[in-house]
C-alpha cells in the first residue's frame, strides 16, 4: 500500500454490467482524490481477498484507513413485503429493492472508528438503521449508471467528505487501541492512548509500565549473571 490516506469502501459484489461499471467508476473517483481504495472481493479491481473471519479481516482494514465509502444498492428484492408484521397496524408494499446487509455491519463498523464517511444509496433502495439519512450522516441518493458522479449533489457531498478525511489525517486521530495489530503500534499511537486518558489514569498506566521494564531488565540482569 501507498502513503496516501486509505479508504474502505463498502460495497456489494455486482451482479450485472451497470452494478460492475458503477464500482469500477466508484473506485476511480476515489483514486483521484489522491486515495487508495481498499475492497474486499474476488473482482480484478478489489485489493483484499475474503477471508473466513470476515469481521475480523474488516476490522483490521478499517484501522489502518481515514475514510470509508458505503454504497447501497439492490442485492435482493421482495416481491411483498410486511412492515411491523406482527402489529394491529403492519403494512406491505410490493417489489421492495433491498442491499446486502454487510452495509449496515460495515457503515457501524467505520462510524465506531471514527472515519469520515461518504454514504450513498442507490434511489429507490429501501433502507432502514445506519442506512437511514441523519443517523449516521448524509445519505446521498445516486442512480446506478452513466453520469451518476457528475451530479451537483454529488460533487458536493464527495468535497465535502473529501475535506474531512485530510483534516482527520492531518489531526493525527487514531482508532482506538482494540483496532490495532501489537506489531504495528507505533509511539504516536502510544500518544494517542496517553491523550485520551485524565492524568490519574496516565499517571497509574506509566508507572505500571515502568515497574514492568525495570522487572525485564533486572531479569535480564540475572540470567546474564547465573550463565
């Protein structure tokens, strides 16, 4: 991987030519912004392959980018469907167009590491949860096809996210420390963990680190001298 901030993007596997151009396309605009998109995928275009832990691979990926992309477009669709089902007040609406549920566990994923998200959804896609406009942000609605990243509400939504994935990069804001691999935690992470703690805390977390080195070099020390 580059230097360039990372983005995950969330995104369905396509199931036709247009679903398949929009991601490729998708991918392209990411790129442009000076972005390295990472996907998980057996498609040419994606950059991770599937794993059997699949939470675990996205939590790990997640950690090492600044922004996140999520697309919801149709996966599934139901011929009828029941709203509140079991109420005295349900109702059903017909051909309901619905996306891969990975969308919702992935937009809650990057939201609770606190990545800048561009959130976008196919129009007329039923969406409910972290896919509903306002909850976790601005829902853009986007059409599957030609001349979908060309529209004013687009290009402003994308600028504006655009923006927010640089000032989190030049901040200095880290994922929390559950989201990091042991071989990579760098002092600036250390930092980082220092920061969000009140001075009582940091004052008992410094101590037991340094009580823990001066036990390791003491040991050290001994089993140099019984050789």
């Amino acid at each position: 991987m580059t230097d360039s901030p990372q983005i995950f993007v969330s995104i369905g596997r396509p199931l036709n030519e247009s679903q398949r151009e929009f991601k490729r396309s998708l991918l392209n605009i990411v790129k442009t912004q000076g972005f390295s998109p990472r996907t998980v995928g057996r498609e040419t275009e994606d950059t991770d392959v599937p794993s059997a832990r699949a939470v675990d691979q996205i939590r790990k990926i997640l950690s090492k980018c600044d922004g996140a992309v999520v697309v919801a477009y149709e996966r599934n669709k139901a011929d009828n469907m029941s709203f509140n089902s079991v109420s005295n007040d349900s109702k059903s609406e017909a051909g309901v167009r619905l996306p891969t549920a990975w969308n919702h566990a992935e937009a809650a994923m990057a939201y609770y590491s606190d990545l800048p998200m561009l959130l976008l959804r196919e129009k007329g896609v039923w969406t409910d949860s972290f896919l509903v406009d306002g909850v976790l942000g601005a829902v853009g609605d986007i059409e599957i096809g030609p001349g979908a990243f060309v529209t004013h509400d687009f290009l402003g939504q994308l600028q504006s996210w655009v923006e927010d994935v640089h000032d989190r990069r030049k901040s200095g804001a880290r994922r929390p420390l559950s989201g990091l691999d042991a071989e990579v935690i760098t002092l600036r992470d250390l930092g980082a963990i220092f920061a969000g703690m009140n001075w009582k805390t940091s004052l008992i977390f410094f101590s037991m680190i340094t009580a823990l080195v001066g036990f390791v070099f003491s040991l050290g020390l001994w089993v140099a001298h019984i050789k």
